[in-house]
C-alpha cells in the first residue's frame, strides 16, 4: 500500500471525522444514534451547491453559510423530533425511529426538489492538484483535511477548555443532576445539536465536492456511525482514529481490483460484524452500563 | 377488475413483510433497516431456482423461506446480543451487502438489470390464503409464551433477564421467524410481478415498513395490519401516487411520536367477543371529545 | 439442602472507584440477612454482582458451593437466586397477570411449532402457567387485580407485584433492594409480614438491603454492614444497635 494511497485514505477519513463526531456529539448527550444526521448531511450539500452556483461565491463563504444552515437545521430538527420524547422521558425506541423518520423525510424534500438528476459542485481552486515532492494530493482533499483538522481542535479546546464543555461534559454523565446543579439543559441541548449540525454542514459540503450531489448521500451517515463504533461509541477522539482507519481500509479495498467499489459493500459489512463480536466496546474501551 | 385483484394481492404481500418488521420492531423492538433484502433472498433464489434450474414452484418456496432463516441466522447469531443501535447498523450494513452482491453478479441475477420472466405462479388467491395463514401465526405467536418474553424484554430487558428469560434466544427466534415470512413475501413478490432488480430492496423500503408499524401501533397486530392497507394501498386506489407521499407518511408519524406515540391503535387488539362494545365505546368517546370541543 | 450463598472477598471497580472491597458473606438456607450502610455504601453493587448484572473483579460467589461468577444473568436466576429491584422494573404494556406469566414462560417446554400452530401441548402449558402465575399473586393478595396496568397500581402494590413476579421463578434465594423504600409505615409493617409468610411457607432465603436500621432489625439474623464498599461491622441486631462505628456511618452522611 503507497504513501499516496494512505495519504488519500487519511483525506476521506478526515471527512468521515466530521460526520462521526457530529454523530458522537449527539450520542454523548441522548445516548441514542441520531440517524437524521444522513439527513442533515444531505440537505446541507445540496445547499452549499445552490449558495455556491446561485450566489456566486468562493469556498469560505460557501462553508460558512453551509454550516450555519446546519447548524440551525439540527436544532430544528432538535426541537420537532426529540424536544417532546425528552421532556416525556420516552423510552429509547422512540428516538430511534424519530430520527429514522426525519432522515428519511428529509432525503425525500431533496428528491422532489431535485429528483434524482445529478449535480455537482463547481471548480473552487484555480489548480487541482497539490505537489509535495513526489506525493500529489487533491486541492479539495487537502483543504477537507486542514478544515477538518482545525474544526475538530476548535471543538476540543471548546470541550474541555471552557464552562460550556464542562456543562457538555457533565450532561453526558448525568442529564437529571446536571439540570438540578442549576445548568439549562435544554441550551446545552440545542448548543450540542447546533455544533452537531455546524460539523454535518461542513461534511455535507466536502462530500458534495468529492461525490457528485445525489439523493442518498444520507446513506454515508453509515461510515460515521462504524467510525464512531470502531472508536468506541460516543467516545470523540475514538470516533476520530476509527473514521481515518475507516478511510485508510476504504481505499485499499476499493484498490483490490476483485473488490472494487461494487463488492466493498459486502467487505465492510464482514469487517464491521467481526469487529463488533470481536471488540464491542471499540478501541476506546467504553461499554455503556445500563443501571440498575 | 385485475386492477382490483392486483391491488389486493400486493396488499397481502405487503402485509405478510411488515408482519415480519411487527415481530421485530413492534414485537421485540429492534430495529432492522436491511429487512427489505430478506424478500430480495427469497424473490431471487425462487426466482432463480424455478427459471434457471426447473425446479417446481412449491420446492423453490421451501427453498427460498430456509434460505431466508439460514442469511437471517448468518446475521442475528452474531448481532442479537449487541446494543440496539448496533442491531441496526449491522442489518443496515447487510442490506447494502446483499444489494451489492446482487448488482454484482450479473451472470445468475441479471445485475442491476434485474431477474426477468419469472413465471406468474401468485394467484390472489394463494395470495390471500398466505396472508391469512401468516397473520393466524403471527397472532399465537403474539400470545404465546415467545410474545410475551418479547414484550418483557422489550419493556425493560434488565428485569426480563433477572426473571430468567434468555432475551438473545428471544430476539433471535423472532428475527428468525421475521425473516422466514419476509422471505416468503419475496417470492410471492416476484413471482407476481414477474420481475424483480436489486433496488426495490433498499433501506428506504425497510424503513417504510417500520414506518407503518408506528403508524398503526406498535404494540397492535390490529393497527399494523390496518396501517399496512391505508398506507400501502390507499394511495394507489385513490391514484395518490404523489411525490409527496413518503414525505406525508414521515410527517404523520413525527405528529404520532409527538403526540399519541401508541400510534392510532394504542395497545388494542381486535377482538371478534368485544367488538360489538368496542365500536360502541369508541363512538362514545369521540362524542364526549367533540362536545368538548364545541362546548370549550 | 444445600449450602446456601457464600460470598468469598469479592470487589469491584468502577473506571477507578472501588465500589465494593473485599466483602464477604454467608447466607444458609432458610436464613434471613441483611446489608445495610449509608447512601452510595456499595450495597446494590453486592446485588448487581450476585444476580450478574456486573461481573466481579476478585472473589468468588457460590451457590450450594458451586461457582457463579461467570454465569450470565438469566442462568443465575434458573439456579435458584430471584430478586427485586430498588426502582421498581415492572413490565409496561403487560397487565398484572402477565407480568408474572413471563417469569414462568422463561422455562416453559413448548416450542415455536407448537406456539404458531397452537398445539394441545402449548394450550395445556399455558394453562398449567395461568393457574400457577394467579396462585402468585394471591400469595401477595393481588389477585383481584390481575387485569389490571402494573403502572395503574399504587407504589406499594407495585412492590407486591414486583414479589409476586420474583416468586414465579421458583427460587432459593430471594434478594430484596430496599424493599422498604417509598412506603408508608403501615405498608412497612404489610410488606414485613407478607416477606414472613413467604419465609416460612415456601422456606424461602432471604436477602435485603436496606438503608434504614428499623426495618431490618426486627427480620434479621446477621447483618452485614457496609460503607465506601467495605465491611465495617456485621453480627446480631443487637450488637449492631449499638456498635459505634456503625453509628458513626450513618451519622457522618
């Protein structure tokens, strides 16, 4: 396997961080898997391309408003779907087919709105490729890795440098002491939920640039969930090394010419069963107990 | 005339699957999201079965239906002691695979083009008699001791094991079973349609299954089974075959999970002894709510 | 008869906090025990660990002198250990009856061919578990409410039921968690003598934790003492009464 292969594997891996930790965000907190998120995903790239060819404007602009739109997305989505189950104490189940059925919701406004044409992002840098010494590397790519690198120590020096994190923090360990402590739950919530969707704008933009725009881009919600799973569900820097070791095994299966990109699918169906009986707690270690 | 038939035997096939999501979702409260490719197993290897090896239809059926135990085996063994997200994500994951492994080998499936002329072998009638028998298994299942552990564990599975109850065996045979009638619809499917491709056996299918089952009560056979016709084939009566279809059903069941999350049946069973009262009682209360309303 | 539950040194760490330290204990057949201890002293932790929730980290626990520390949790109640919960566990969409037809349903001999298709066997089984499930639940005097919504109930006789349901996996050993919590003195008083009756009609162990001296004094015959996981007094109720440092825990929280 060349330093070029892993190089790129590291690039999509780094995207697939910004999808698993926006995934992990909402896991520490409610302790459920949001698969809305795939539907944030998709919406904020299609998005990003209308603000980017309708308004004219370069890739920095079209990031940041992407995220922001995100962002306001997910608390949106927050407060239709999970502000009520919430307050209810609903039992898990709930949330789950909640954030199913938003998901799917919101892939269906992009196929009415778009069908199923094809899209794709413009031409944002005026040189394609990056040299360093023998080792090429794709402007966008490069780019999605120094964004992505940057938006995730942002959110790490946010987390465990400031009171805020100290109250996320706190949150994810116990909702019910945290609230009487004197915390606003439900500011913290929609905090997390606005940061979880900032982060999925942000992916949602990369992915639209690396895979033409497409309907069931959602469906890519998968690889941040087995990165965070890989990672040890919940866990953040876990999330991160399980989705660069996701990028990194992705690129050389797709480099197996038997495999291909048709039967990695099935590879990675394999992979993630094996290593769910095999190391269920993921790297990070972390099993959550239930009480009792 | 056939496009009343028609309408009424993929209203029975359609039945039969989300029979098999209610065990699993509504019964044991899981959620598969790669179900959907249980009927693809079934609808190929029959398909396949009788179109490229002559075998007789009713062999292939038994065929297709072990196949479907043996792949739901293949993936429950190992799952069904995982986290419920877990659940989800590998069936998902299975989904794809299967998916996958259709479009892939072109030389038995046909690919991405599909499996075609599969002989029309699904009467309405065979249809029906199917849906009947598969709802009267579903039902003493549902009232056997197996619905009752799946309650418990479903409920709270800390206490279901402190009973005593082995919640993986539970959840295993529910899929099991889930996946043997799923199987069956599949071939129903495609030897009604005559042709069958990979794509009609995605996630989103899967999902709308589950979607139904919320709609008309989770915990209610009864609503299940109502939601599967209204949902299922309402729109082709009505010729409601709008884009904004999936979008309406999602919208619904956001407002249901708001609001009445028993879905529109609650926790009720039709009950041949107390419909009579049932019906009475309902009219009573939809009465008392509306005098509410003119009267608030 | 058997030996009854022997607790050699077990402990437990959580992420770093020593929830239980080497805690030892004896309970013969027939007898009645307590661990008591302030708040947070690791008492439920010992539950968690005999029932098989949490697995130890050191010792041992035996049953009849047979090892259990890797047994899952199902396979420890099959043996013989039944057991409540502290925050009452009922079974929400199952009415009373129900919720204890599933603990008999656990061993039921019918299999899925026999439940589909409805066979005399399952019909007949289903029958026998009908008829033992009420028997259950008139020994704790619920019977008339047995169509009745276990979250419909009040608190206390949610605790009966909660008995009721631990009954019907015939056990041993019965461990009860803060039984006495959430009621009021005259249902103290019902719940102590409805724990009596089961102790000599069905010659019944029994284990309980409780926080609160009073309610364990009068039943017990050795209590154990419990604070920051570890054993700081144990013995006869009188000697507990008056034993300083007992005094002293409880104080202290």
């Amino acid at each position: 396997m060349s330093v070029q292969q892993i190089i790129n594997g590291i690039s999509i891996g780094s995207v697939y961080a910004l999808i698993a930790v926006g995934f992990a965000l909402v896991f520490n907190i409610l302790k459920f898997s949001n698969f809305s998120h795939g539907g944030v995903l998709t919406v904020t790239a299609y998005i990003g391309f209308l603000i980017s060819t309708k308004l004219n404007v370069n890739i920095w602009v079209t990031l940041i408003l992407t995220a922001i739109t995100g962002g306001i997305l997910a608390v949106g989505i927050e407060y239709i779907a999970f502000r009520r189950l919430r307050k209810k104490k609903s039992p898990i189940i709930y949330y789950f087919i909640s954030s199913i059925t938003v998901g799917i919701l919101l892939e269906n406004l992009i196929v009415i709105f778009f069908s199923s044409n094809f899209y794709s992002y413009p031409r944002f840098f005026k040189k394609s490729i990056i040299q360093f010494g023998e080792l090429n590397i794709a402007t966008t790519d490069f780019m999605m890795l120094i964004i992505a690198i940057v938006a995730l120590v942002a959110l790490m020096s946010v987390i465990y440098k400031t009171k805020l994190g100290i109250a996320i923090r706190a949150l994810s360990t116990d909702a019910d002491t945290t609230s009487l402590m004197g915390v606003n739950v439900t500011i913290i919530i929609m905090v997390i939920f606005f940061v979880s969707g900032v982060l999925g704008g942000i992916s949602g933009v990369f992915l639209g640039m690396n895979y033409t725009l497409y309907p069931q881009l959602g469906k890519l919600i998968v690889k941040g969930f087995i990165a965070s799973v890989i990672g040890g569900l919940g866990n953040i820097f876990g999330a991160l090394v399980g989705a660069i070791l996701l990028g990194v095994l992705e690129v050389l299966l797709t480099s197996i010419s038997f495999i291909g990109s048709g039967l990695a699918p099935v590879v990675i169906f394999v992979l993630t069963l094996i290593f769910l009986i095999l190391r269920p707690q993921g790297i990070a270690g972390i099993i959550i107990h239930e009480r009792a | 005339m056939s496009f009343i038939i028609s309408i009424i035997t993929f209203a029975s096939i359609n039945i039969i699957s989300v029979l098999g999501v209610f065990l699993i979702t509504g019964m044991a409260g899981l959620f598969s999201l790669g179900q959907a490719s249980f009927m693809a197993i079934g609808a190929y290897i029959a398909g396949i079965l009788v179109i490229k090896l002559g075998f007789p239809f009713p062999i292939a059926i038994i065929i297709a239906v072990i196949s479907g135990i043996i792949f739901g085996l293949i993936v429950g063994l190992p799952t069904m002691r995982l986290r419920r997200d877990y659940i989800a994500l590998v069936t998902f994951g299975f989904g794809e695979a299967i998916i996958a492994i259709l479009n892939n080998t072109v030389s038995v499936t046909g690919g991405a083009m599909g499996l075609s002329g599969i002989p029309k072998h699904t009467t309405i009638w065979l249809a029906i008699g199917s849906m009947v028998f598969c709802i009267f298994l579903v039902i003493n299942f549902k009232y056997s001791k197996f619905g009752r552990q799946c309650m418990a564990l479903k409920s709270d599975e800390l206490a279901a094991k402190s009973i005593g109850i082995n919640v993986v065996k539970v959840k295993l045979i529910t899929f099991l079973f889930a996946s043997a009638l799923t199987s069956y619809a599949g071939v129903l499917y495609g030897f009604y349609t005559t042709y069958i491709d990979p794509n009609f056996f995605g996630w989103t299918h899967s999902a709308e299954w589950i979607i139904i089952v919320f709609f008309g009560g989770v915990n209610s056979l009864t609503g299940t089974v109502f939601s599967a016709i209204v949902l299922g084939t309402l729109p082709e009566i009505l010729r409601f075959a709008s884009e904004w279809r999936i979008f309406i059903y999602c919208t619904i069941v956001i407002l249901i999970i708001n609001f009445r999350p028993a879905g529109i049946f609650g926790e009720y069973e039709l009950n041949i002894k107390t419909f009579k009262s049932d019906i009475k009682n309902l009219f009573k209360k939809i009465n008392s709510k509306s005098e509410i309303v003119t009267k608030g | 008869m058997g030996k009854g539950l022997e607790v050699k040194s077990i402990s437990k760490n959580f992420d770093g906090v020593k929830a239980v330290k080497k805690f030892s204990m004896k309970l013969q057949p027939k007898g009645i025990i307590s661990i008591i201890g302030p708040n947070g002293a690791g008492k439920t932790t010992v539950f968690n660990l005999i029932s098989g929730i949490y697995k130890v980290d050191e010792g041992e626990i035996l049953l009849d002198g047979f090892n259990i520390n890797k047994k899952e949790q199902y396979e420890i109640t099959r043996y013989g250990i039944g057991r409540t919960f502290q925050n009452i566990r009922l079974f929400k969409g199952l009415n009373v009856l129900k919720n204890v037809i599933t603990a008999y349903d656990a061993y039921s001999k019918y299999n899925m061919f026999d439940a589909t298709f409805l066979s005399r066997r399952k019909r007949r089984i289903d029958s026998e578990i009908r008829d033992k499930s009420l028997y259950c639940l008139k020994l704790v005097g619920l019977e008339k409410l047995k169509d009745e919504k276990p979250e419909n109930l009040p608190y206390g006789l949610q605790k009966k039921l909660e008995i009721a349901r631990a009954l019907a996996t015939e056990p041993k050993i019965l461990l009860l968690d803060e039984p006495a919590t959430g009621l009021n003195p005259s249902e103290v008083v019902d719940y102590i003598d409805l724990i009596c009756k089961l102790h000599e009609d069905m010659e019944l162990s029994i284990l309980f934790i409780e926080h609160r001296m009073q309610v364990v004094i009068e039943l017990s015959e050795w209590i154990y003492v419990l604070d920051f996981g570890e054993t700081i007094a144990e013995g006869k109720p009188e000697d507990i009464r008056n034993n300083p440092e007992v005094i002293k825990a409880y104080m202290g929280e």
